[in-house]
C-alpha cells in the first residue's frame, strides 16, 4: 500500500533533518573562537564569561552539550539571535513572507512557461523554432544567477530605469492597491532572474519527455486509430511526460535556495537569502545554524511531497520499493 511508501520517505526526511542538525552543532564547536566571547562581547570580565556559559551550558561536557541541543531543536528552540536580541525562530518567521513570495512566484512561472515552451517546441522537431528555443534554453540554463542579476540591474534599472535596483517597496511605500503593485514592480526583475534559470531546464526535460512519449508503442496505437498529432500530444503524450517535471520540481528546491541566496543579496530582497549572508558576516552561530537546520526541513518536506506526489501518479515506483 502507499501508506509503507509513505512511511519509508518519512523516516529517511526525518534522518535527513537529524543529519543536518547534528552537522550544525559540529559547526558551532569547530568553528574559530569562544561562543561566550560571541555572547558576552569582547570587553566582557572573567566573571561574565563564567555566567555566560553556566547560563548556555558551555561548561558542560560536550555529550551532554549535544543532548540538550538536541531536546531544544525538537521542541521548536533554535536558540536566540546574537544580532537581532531576539529568538531565532521569530527572527526566520518575520523574514519568512518576503522568502516565499519570491520563491513561489518565480518557480510558478518557471514551470509554466517552460512546460508551454516544451510543448511548443515539440510539436515542430527540429525546425527553425525548436532549433531557438533550444538554444535559448541552454544559454539560460548555463548562464550564472549572479551574473545574470547584475545584468538585470544594470540593464533594466541603470540604464533603462524601468524597475528599482532593489529592496521590497519603496522609501515611502504607498497604501491599498498601490502597495501590492509597489511590490509587484520591485518584484519584476529578481522574480525574471530567478525563474529565467529554471526556465530553460524545465523546457528542455519537457521537450525531451514529450519527443519520447510521442515515440511509445501507445502513441503508435492513437494514430493507427486515426487520432492527429495535436490530440496525441495533448492527450497522451504530455500526461505521460509530466512524471519527470514533479519529480524535478521537488528535488530542485536545493538549488533554489541557493540561487535564492544570491538573488536577495544582489536585490537586497528581505527574505532569509540575505539573513543567512548577515548571520555569517556577524558570525550570529544560532542564526546561521537555525536558518540551515531551517532550510533542511523545506527542502526534506518538498522532496517528501514530490515523492508522494510520483507515487500516486506512477504505482511503478511502489513497486521498486518492495510494494
């Protein structure tokens, strides 16, 4: 049944996360310096000092360091932001709206328009469209995100000022409606380069399944019964060949995120790309490791969902697994 599937990815998202979690305390150990220094500030007294790692459980053995780090995670504590005075999981929550809205938009449109370019790159093999709009997928696929925002920036808000450079709305942000189009308009170009990277490799895996379902025996069988080419590739072939883009789609959300990184960075978008890079700079040890242990879980609960999601769309990959 799908219920053992389903519980099989489960307790592998759950080793995952726990892997992550346990990297992040390696992390905060070997990493230079005294976290009580960190804690305290460097003019602190010896006094202090002492306090503050009784109160942290610094001076504590590092088993029973780990222990209740652990205990902390499971229970929702990610510990408290040295930067920000504030807990880690307020500091990612306040960040977090800014973070999806990006992500989500700019993976909506990459999935849609490189589906819709696939499949119109398909329907016509190997002629003068097909030729461009493979070529244009591969040049975006190969092009770097940073590079390619900085194009954006300089073409589109430098010398063409059309869009803002940066951030998320205004100095002095309007009201109503207003206000979602002040975010729309300095969303255009940090949403047109994140999904431009995507873009082209959607497109492609979509031409490619398409080209090959459109060569299977139950193709052959549509058009000896008289079916035309526009219903084979609609009706047929495009449902058959939308199993690797699921698939796809929730395994890319690792690269996402680091593209994401890069992208709030050069927009100064105020989401968690641009916290982890300010929690690093500062060497804030409970963000930096709160956003990763973070990112872990999204990324593990998106992998389990594509996997759920394949599962119930393909019975052959239930089977693989002993079903």
């Amino acid at each position: 049944m799908i219920w053992r599937f389903i519980i099989k990815r489960v307790a592998l998202s759950f080793i995952t996360v726990l892997t992550v979690v346990l990297l992040s305390f390696m992390i905060i150990k070997l990493a230079p310096g005294d976290p009580a220094v960190l804690l305290a500030g460097a003019g602190a007294t010896p006094e202090y000092l002492k306090a503050v790692r009784e109160a942290y459980g610094l001076n504590l053995p590092i088993t029973q360091q780990l222990t209740i780090y652990l205990t902390s995670v499971l229970t929702g504590n990610l510990g408290h932001s040295i930067t920000y005075s504030r807990t880690v999981i307020d500091v990612i929550l306040g960040r977090l709206i800014p973070t999806v809205l990006l992500a989500t938009t700019s993976s909506i449109i990459a999935i849609a328009g490189g589906i819709f370019l696939g499949l119109f790159s398909a329907a016509k093999p190997n002629s003068l469209r097909d030729e461009l709009i493979n070529i244009s997928s591969l040049v975006l696929f190969s092009i770097p995100v940073f590079w390619l925002g900085l194009f954006m920036i300089l073409a589109f808000a430098v010398n063409i000022p059309l869009f803002p450079t940066g951030g998320m709305a205004s100095t002095t942000p309007p009201t109503g409606l207003y206000a979602i189009l002040d975010v729309v308009w300095h969303m255009v170009l940090p949403v047109a380069t994140l999904s431009a990277v995507f873009f082209g490799i959607y497109a492609r895996l979509t031409r490619g399944g398409l080209l090959q379902a459109l060569s299977m025996n139950y193709s052959v069988a549509a058009r000896a019964k008289g079916l035309s080419e526009r219903e084979i590739l609609y009706h047929h072939a495009l449902r058959n060949s939308l199993l690797p883009i699921i698939s796809l789609a929730g395994t890319q959300i690792n690269l996402i995120i680091g593209a994401l990184v890069l992208v709030e960075n050069i927009f100064s978008w105020p989401g968690l790309g641009t916290l982890i890079v300010q929690g690093f700079l500062h060497r804030d040890y409970p963000l930096t490791t709160g956003l990763l242990i973070f990112f872990a879980i999204i990324t593990a609960l998106m992998n389990l969902f594509a996997d759920i999601l394949n599962a119930i769309v393909d019975p052959r990959i239930r089977s693989s697994v002993g079903e």
